[in-house]
C-alpha cells in the first residue's frame, strides 16, 4: 500500500535522527584528521626520512619501511650440517658453502649485509628460508650459512652479535 504522501517519498524520521549520520561522519573525519590522515597539517613529523637517491624502493614486509637501508642488531648463529643439499622454504637446496640465510619475516631473495659487530667482519647473505622455531627465533634473529658464519668468524663458538642492513628487499617465494 502506497503512502499518503506518493509512492517515491523519503522515509519518515523520527526528530534528530537526520542529524546523526552528519555528527558520525564529522567525528570519524576529526579521528582521521588527528591520526595522521593529512600530510599538510601535521608536517613531517613522525614520518620516515625521504630515502636517499637511488635507494631500492620495493616493499617490505609488514611493518617496516620498504626502503633499503633498514637496520637491526641481535644474534646470529649457522644451519646445521645436517641440513645441506635440504630444500629451503624458497625452493632452493640448502648449500652450506653459499652465502644464505634464514629470517622469520624477511621476504624470501632478500638481499642483507651481515657485520659481526665483535670483530667488525662483513659479508652479504641472500635469505632463501625460514628460521626453525618460534623459540630458537627469540634467542636468535637470523640462521647463516656455515659459509658466512666462517667469514664472519663464529663457527667455534656457534653464535655472534650481528648487525643486518637490508640492501635490496626479495620478491617472495622462489626469489
């Protein structure tokens, strides 16, 4: 049944309620407005610097900067022995005189630059797998190669303070 006021008419509105849907939307534009949502208000703090001319720019994984150049410190220690010639999350067999890597998060292919920060040595290592376990991962933040743990060398004490800086972020699987 039609009503009395034509068949195309808005529907009827209790006192107040057109204003609501205006105050919803003026609110969540002020919260977006004081989390960041314009650049030109809030100028350039909190923001990450501008990269550097000719900084790899390809994404990184969640919660980092996607910009080549991130570092971070903790532990490193080697792959096992054991393991050479196994097949590595990136589909590539494990090779202990290779210069690998395996990281919990990074993207597979990514390219780091590891420095034992107690002897200052340096080597660059491609991350071609995952780290073991949710427990090893707390004590330790990257597994190296035997190859990159004896440059670096640590094989005799089986650990080491490293340093990591990302020099080109990988692609993902089979990078």
């Amino acid at each position: 049944m039609e009503s009395s006021r034509g068949p195309h008419a808005e529907p009827a509105t209790t006192p107040g309620a057109s204003s609501t849907p205006s105050l919803l939307v003026t609110a969540a534009l002020v919260l977006y407005m004081s989390i960041g949502g314009s650049a030109q208000s809030h100028g350039t703090a909190g923001r990450s610097p501008a990269p550097e001319a000719g900084a790899a720019q390809r994404t990184g994984p969640t919660g980092t900067s996607g910009v080549a150049g991130q570092v971070r410190t903790g532990r490193a220690s080697f792959i096992a022995d054991s393991l050479d010639g196994r097949t590595t999350a990136s589909g590539e067999r494990y090779d202990k005189r290779s210069l690998v890597a395996a990281h919990p998060t990074y993207p597979l292919g990514t390219i780091l630059r590891v420095m034992n920060t107690e002897n200052g040595r340096v080597v660059e290592v491609k991350v071609i797998d995952r780290t073991a376990s949710a427990a090893a991962r707390r004590h330790r933040m990257i597994d190296l190669s035997r190859a990159a743990a004896e440059r670096l060398d640590f094989v005799s004490r089986g650990t080491a303070r490293v340093r990591t800086e990302v020099l080109e972020w990988g692609g993902g699987r089979g990078q």
